[in-house]
C-alpha cells in the first residue's frame, strides 16, 4: 500500500473485535512511533499500554470512548521536558509533540492491519490520577486500538471534506 492509499483507508474505528494484539507487533508499531519528529528531540512524550483488566476499567470510568477495544493507549507528555519557546510567553511544545508521535502510530498501526480511534473525550485529571502519574505529566488523547470488529465502518463524518481552497490558501 502506498502512502496515499494508506492515508485514505484509515477511519476512527468505533468498534473492535476481542481478538488481542500479539505483543511483537504492538511493539513494532509503537516503535516506529519512537522516530517521530519533537521540538529540539526533547523527547517529552510517555505512551503507556493499558491492557489489564484493571487498567482497562479505569480507562472505562473516565470515558465512554474504549469501543470494546482490548488494548487502549495513553499518550502524555512530562511538562518539565517539553520545549518552551523564548519568543512567546506560553509556547510550549508537548501537546504537539505527542501528537505527532501519535499520528504516526495510527498510520503505522493500519499498515499492520490494525485500527485505531484517537480519543480527547476523557476526564482528563481523573485518569491522571487513577493512574497515579507524577504531577509533571500531562496526559493528550487516548487510543483505542486492535482489529475492528465485521461490523465497523467509518462515520459519515469521515466523508465530510471541506474544499481545498477554504483550507489551503497563499497568502
Ligand atoms: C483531536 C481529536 C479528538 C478526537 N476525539 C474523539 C473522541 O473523543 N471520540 C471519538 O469517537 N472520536 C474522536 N475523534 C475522531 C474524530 O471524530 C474523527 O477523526 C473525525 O470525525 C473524522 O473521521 P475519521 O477519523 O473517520 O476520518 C477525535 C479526533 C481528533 C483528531
């Protein structure tokens, strides 16, 4: 598949089968996340694998967004590793940093056949505190991700594209 085809086939999956990940390939595809780009290479990302029981609960009590997946992922940043700019008061880079680590694992994940749904719709300082993360970190999204079930299919949202030129322009 190439890039473009890659790029078009994913959709927010909002329903996965039981069938787990084998270890070797989750790891294969997070690794891959590991050589995106972040500001200055600070590195301020942490992804945590929540796939127990227990973590998988807790993921249930701060969202309605898990789909049934099997294996959710958490994607954070340390606030006193992020890049903070010079320039502008409350320019920081973390977010962005972690996101990008993220996109990248989406799209790799669906070349190894996998799905993924990029989730913000979480309590956000509940789970940091469920899960006992130090002060300093910061969690982004979360991603349900694994194998979608025979019934998924992406949303009619997904095919609501705004034109080019309302969103490309020269200035
Ligand atoms: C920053 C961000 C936050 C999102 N949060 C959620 C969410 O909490 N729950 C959900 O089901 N989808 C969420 N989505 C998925 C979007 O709704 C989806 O990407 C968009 O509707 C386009 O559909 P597509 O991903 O199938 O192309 C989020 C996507 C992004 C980029």
């Amino acid at each position: 598949m190439d890039f473009s085809e890659l790029n078009k086939s994913r959709y927010s999956c909002r329903s996965f089968s039981d069938r787990k990940i084998d270890d070797e390939l989750l790891n294969s595809v997070l690794k891959e996340g590991l050589i995106a780009p972040t500001a200055k290479n600070n590195q301020p990302f942490r992804i945590y694998i929540l796939d127990s029981d227990e973590a998988l609960k807790k993921v249930d009590e701060v969202t309605s967004c898990r789909y049934k997946a099997k294996t959710v992922l958490l994607f954070t940043y340390k606030k006193d590793e992020e890049w903070v700019s010079p320039l502008d008061e409350g320019i920081t880079s973390g977010i962005q940093d972690a996101s990008i680590v993220a996109t990248t694992i989406m799209l790799k994940a669906k070349e190894a056949g996998l799905d993924t749904c990029w989730v913000c719709y979480f309590e956000n300082r509940k789970l940091k505190k469920l899960l006992n993360l130090e002060e300093s970190e910061e969690c982004v999204l979360l991603m349900p991700i694994g194998y979608a079930s025979a019934s998924a299919s992406p949303s009619p949202r997904h095919y609501e594209k705004r034109d080019y030129n309302e969103l490309v322009k020269k200035l």
